[in-house]
C-alpha cells in the first residue's frame, strides 16, 4: 500500500512538473515538482519514474535555451539505469536535441545512434505516436520525432523531412493536437533550409501548426514558432511570410497564450 500511495503521489508531482514546463511557469517551479517526484520515487526504488522525472528536468532546462545543463541532466538520468527503456526518452528528447543545440554533432549522432538501438532492442513498445506526456516509454514514432528535432539543429534537413515522411501517417492520426504543431513547425523550419527553400509550403505549414491547437498553447510550441518566423525575416517582403507573421501575432495575443510568450522565445516575437 504505501509503495503504491507514493507512486501514485510520485506521478502526480511528475504530471505537474510537467505541466510547469510547458505553462513557462519557471524553472524553480518545474523543479520542485521534479525534485519531489524523485524523493517519492527514490522511497519506494521506482528507477523508472526517477528517470522521467529527470527528463522532464532536462526538458525544462532545453526551453529556457540552458543546454548544456539540460544534457547534464538527461545524462544524469541515464546513469541511473542505461539499457532501460525509460533512457530513449533522455536520449532523443533530452541530450540528442541539447547537442545538436551546443553544435556538437559527433555526442548528438551518438545519442540518437543510441536512441534508435534501444528502441530496436525493446520487446514491446507502445504503437503510434505516444503523448510526451505520458509515463510509458517513447514509441518509435515518438522517439523520431524528436530525432527530427534534432536534425533540424544539426541542419540536415534531408533527413528531417525524410523522418517527417516516415511517420506522417501517426502524427496526424495522433490525439495530441499539440505534438502535431511540433512536427509541422520543424518541417516548416526545414523547408526554409534547403537548398531551394519552399517559402509560401513552409508558411502555410506555419500557419497549420499554430491552428492546430484548440487548447492553451504550450512553451515548445511558442518558441519553435516564433524560430520558424525569425528564419523566415529574410523573405519578409512575401506575402506568404507576413500572412504567417500575422498570424503568429493574433495567436500571441490570446488571453491563455500570455503566460508561455512571456519567457526565454518570446523577445523577438512579431510587433505592429
């Protein structure tokens, strides 16, 4: 009774820390529910909800642009039990994405290397494309999509828009309305890196993501959009980049967004 009492307190605190993450509560927020969650975890020898909790830690950490700490920290969870499944997630969401921010290809291609084995190494992955939210490890959708993330950094746009191919089907049969903005908005990003960049596709993808959403918007979904625009400036005089840098606007001045515009992403967001 009491193992289950404190994991199910220990997943609560985890939701939450979560959730403080993606509302751009804050770090210090975000980190009290990470550090409770732990505490819960560690009383009751549950690895598997430590590591999650210290990915969410590392989450954190990437959307406040900290990446070298949000490395250390997806490195930290992995630590804790290697060949888990629990350590695909720290892999792809947590160090391959920080890297491929710092610029270092060689630890972000291992990460991602490592990422994918143990994918193919786990007997029973869920189907589809799991919530970034949820407990269970990364299915392999899940797991590319942040590959995709990561390549977008790295600039090796063939192979985003090659992953982005691979799982379309997933993304957009997928429950989270929001994890269908993600993708769309790096391969909006990608489409303007190419060699010859698709501006009025790339911007319409844009605009597609930010109506994807019916709910509050999220941090990631705000600070990926608002990169996707500042990549966009050089063809500003198109009108496929303004309608996008209008929209973009409209969808900051909602009431729910003022809370997640508000932090680290939000400076150069587009003015009148």
């Amino acid at each position: 009774m009491r193992a289950e009492l404190f994991g199910l307190a220990g997943r609560a605190s985890g939701l939450l820390a979560y959730m403080a993450v993606n509302a751009g509560a804050g770090l210090q927020v975000a980190e009290a529910y990470c550090g409770e969650t732990e505490t819960l975890a560690r009383e009751v020898g549950d690895t598997r909800l430590q590591m999650w909790a210290a990915g969410t830690r590392s989450l954190g950490l990437y959307y406040h642009r900290h990446y070298a700490d949000a490395d250390a920290a997806a490195a930290a969870g992995i630590a804790l039990a290697p060949n888990s499944g629990q350590a695909i997630r720290l892999l792809a969401n947590g160090r391959a994405r920080a890297q491929a921010r710092l610029g270092d290809r060689s630890g972000a291609e291992k990460s991602i290397g490592r990422a994918l084995e143990l994918s193919d190494r786990q007997p029973s992955l869920p189907a589809g494309l799991t919530p970034c939210i949820a407990f269970t490890e990364y299915s392999p959708a899940r797991t590319l999509a942040n590959v995709i993330t990561a390549r977008l950094s790295l600039n090796d746009t063939r192979d985003v828009l090659s992953c982005a191919e691979e799982i379309e089907g997933l993304v957009e049969q997928s429950d989270s309305e929001w994890s269908r903005a993600l993708v769309r908005l790096d391969v909006a990003t990608a489409l303007l890196q190419q060699q010859r960049p698709e501006v009025e596709h790339s911007m319409e993808l844009g605009r597609s993501a930010l109506r994807a959403g019916t709910t509050a918007p999220i941090k990631s979904v705000w600070q990926r959009a608002n990169e996707l625009y500042e990549r966009a400036q050089r063809w500003h005089a198109e009108s496929a980049a303004g309608d996008y840098a209008d929209e973009l606007r409209a969808w900051r001045s909602k009431p729910q967004a003022e809370l997640v515009v508000s932090g680290p992403g939000g400076a150069s967001a587009p003015e009148k």
